[in-house]
C-alpha cells in the first residue's frame, strides 16, 4: 500500500490564506449584490444597460416603484438622462423614433408639457418632430391636433386655412392634408405603385410610363366594345357584379375603363378641339391625373339607355356597387373634396373592404385616404 504522500504547509501562510478567503467572499458578496440589483430591474422589463444606468444614478427605488416602463428604459439606455425631469419621463408614452430622448429633451426644454408631448409625438415621424422641436413653442397646440391625423408639418398651412376660410378643426386638417389649400395640379405628389386602394386626383399623378401590373382585356360580354383593359381585379370584381346584377333583371356594361397617358393626352386634345380651353380646364383631367390610368376606374351605363343616371340599373348600382368593392367616384355632395363635378357612371374599385366603409359613412374616397391610407408619421 502506497503512503499518500501530505502536503505541510508552514505555519507563516496561515494568516495570508486567511485574509485572501475574505477577500474572495467580499468581492463575491458585493458581486452577487450587483447581480441582485440589475436582475431586479430587468426583472421588469429593463434592458442590461438600462439597469446599469439606472443603479448608477441611484434611482433603483424609484424605478421599482414606477415598474416597466419604455420610455425610462429607453433614457437611461441613451446616457442622457437629466435628473430634473426624472419624474416626468415615465408620462411619455413611448414611441420607437432613432432620436426619441434628445427629441424628447428639446420638447422639454420649450416648455411643452407631458400632454403635449404625447401629442406631438403621435403626430410625426422621427424627422418631423425633430422639426417641429426646433420651432418656438405652440401656444394652443389641441387646436389642429385634436384630429387624429393631423401631421406636424402642415401645422403653418392649417393655421392659414383656418384663418382663410373659417372652416373647423376637422375639415381644415382633412382639406389641408389633402392639398386642398393648393391650385390644382400645383407641387402635385407622384404615386408610383399600384394598388387597389391608391388615390390619383388633381393632386396626386401617375408618370406617364404608369400601367397598372395587372393589366388584362375585359371580356366583351361585359364591355361595349372589344378593346377595353382594366386591372384584373377590377375586372374578376366587375364581372361578379355584372352576374349578380343580371340575376335581378339589370343590365350593366363597361364603356370605358382603362386609359393610357398617351390616350388621355388625345382625349385632351380632342376636347380642346371640340369644346376649347376652357372645357378641357373644368371637366378634363390632365395626363397622369386620370384615375382611368390606374386600370381601376370604368364608365359604366347601362344596355336599356344612354342616359345611365336616369336608369334603373344606376339606382341597382347605388344600392348595390359597394357589396363588389366599387364606389361611385365623383358624387355632388363631394365635389369641393374630389375636384370633380358629379359623374354617375364613374366607378372606382377599392376592393370590398374600404368600399362598405365608405358607404355605411357616406364619405368620399379622398376622406378615407386621409384617415387611413396616407403615409405620414
Ligand atoms: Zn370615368
């Protein structure tokens, strides 16, 4: 049997081994202690960074006691932390912008309250409220942007609107984001992509090379000559109308549907011909500013009579159109908003979804658009 050999230690060490095993036990202790602490904070949602910010500046109490919350993580994350306004961030509701705290501060510093920061924040994208904080303070800032899509950066346009015509809140926002403080066709905004829901007015155009992706020829069964294309969509969307109508004895059919920008300009030419400038100005749309272009919009009448406002195919259509995902495009009650004096056989597809919206609220596609479709913030 093998002796383990023992390993002596002399006496003198002792002491030293002693001292390092405490020190050891400290450095784990306040290690652990640390550990504790952070796992606390992001315990509640706080991220490492955040956690660490937050014990190094010795608000962790106040933190725990506020609980999650976004936009304290996200300054103490930022290292721009300023102790005056330590208890007015956790009232900030959080919005995920690249310069959200210093966006933030600047607010702050013009004297915007909590309130009216929530507000501003809600109504532009990052660079809009970096914008809109470099302007002196808003007095009456509810005013306009008590209407849920108002944007920043039209605040001056709305204040000219409002004094100019006198009109509300709600329409002074919804004309102004609309361009309707504008002249026709003036600073007009391209719309490049198709869509079933895009809008094309006097202020919004197509380039002249625009064809709809789905450009297919309308069968002749339901159009008046054999030469018509629209978008596929439109048409599937069409037909199933067309079919149903016909099952309740209404005969309705596609006169005109999609038109190029070359067709437009020979339109216009051809009413400027006939009819003279001032015709072509008042009831011509100018190339790229036609919604036929879009492949989405037909000149429907009906087989029974040329007149299709006075056909009982135009009531069925009244009733009925929206059920297919087409609206009448340019009604009377609209035309300040649409720009377009009333056209009764001028239907838009918008797909079924946004078409019965517009028809339970009685509003004009531009309205929809602003409300729901426009690309701000
Ligand atoms: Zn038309």
């Amino acid at each position: 049997m093998k002796k383990v050999a023992k390993i002596r230690l002399k006496p003198k060490f002792v002491p030293y081994l002693k001292a390092l095993g405490i020190l050891v036990c400290l450095i784990l202790g306040v290690f652990l202690f640390y550990e504790k602490q952070i796992h606390d904070l992001t315990k509640l949602g706080y991220s490492k960074k955040a956690s660490q910010a937050i014990l190094f500046s010795f608000h962790k109490d106040y933190i725990l006691s506020v609980g999650e919350n976004p936009t304290l993580n996200a300054v103490f994350e930022s290292d721009q932390f300023q102790e005056e306004y330590l208890d007015q961030y956790r009232k900030i509701q959080y919005v995920n912008q690249e310069h959200f705290v210093s966006n933030l501060h600047k607010l702050f510093k013009l004297g915007y309250s909590t309130n009216d920061i929530n507000i501003i924040f809600a109504h532009g994208d990052d660079a809009a409220v970096g914008r809109f904080a470099k302007r002196e303070k808003i007095k009456y800032l509810e005013e306009f942007f008590i209407v849920p899509y108002a944007k920043l950066d039209n605040y001056d346009r709305y204040v000219h609107y409002a004094d100019d015509t006198g009109e509300d809140e709600e329409l002074t926002v919804l004309y102004v984001n609309l361009d309707l403080d504008k002249e026709d066709y003036e600073d007009a905004h391209l719309v490049d992509s198709f869509s079933t829901d895009m809008l094309v007015n006097k202020h919004r155009y197509l380039s002249s090379d625009f064809v709809p992706t789905d450009l297919a020829m309308i069968d002749s069964q339901y159009a008046s000559s054999d030469d018509l294309q629209a978008s596929r969509l439109a048409i599937n969307a069409f037909r199933k109308m067309a079919d149903a109508a016909e099952r309740e004895g209404y005969q309705i059919v596609i006169n005109s549907a999609y038109r190029s920008y070359q067709d437009q300009v020979d339109l216009t030419e051809l009413y400027f011909n006939t009819y003279g400038q001032g015709y072509v100005d008042k009831y011509v749309a100018k190339p790229g500013f036609s919604e036929h272009q879009t492949g989405l919009a037909f000149d429907v009448g009906s087989r029974n009579t040329n007149v299709f406002a006075n056909s009982k195919e135009y009531q069925w259509m009244q009733e009925n159109s929206y059920k297919y995902g087409f609206i009448a495009r340019f009604e009377k009650r609209f035309e300040a908003i649409t720009g377009f004096r009333q056209e009764a056989w001028h239907y838009r597809y918008v797909g079924e979804e946004i078409a019965s919206y517009i028809h339970e609220h009685s509003i004009p596609f531009e309205e929809y658009w602003a409300m729901f479709l426009d690309q701000r913030r």
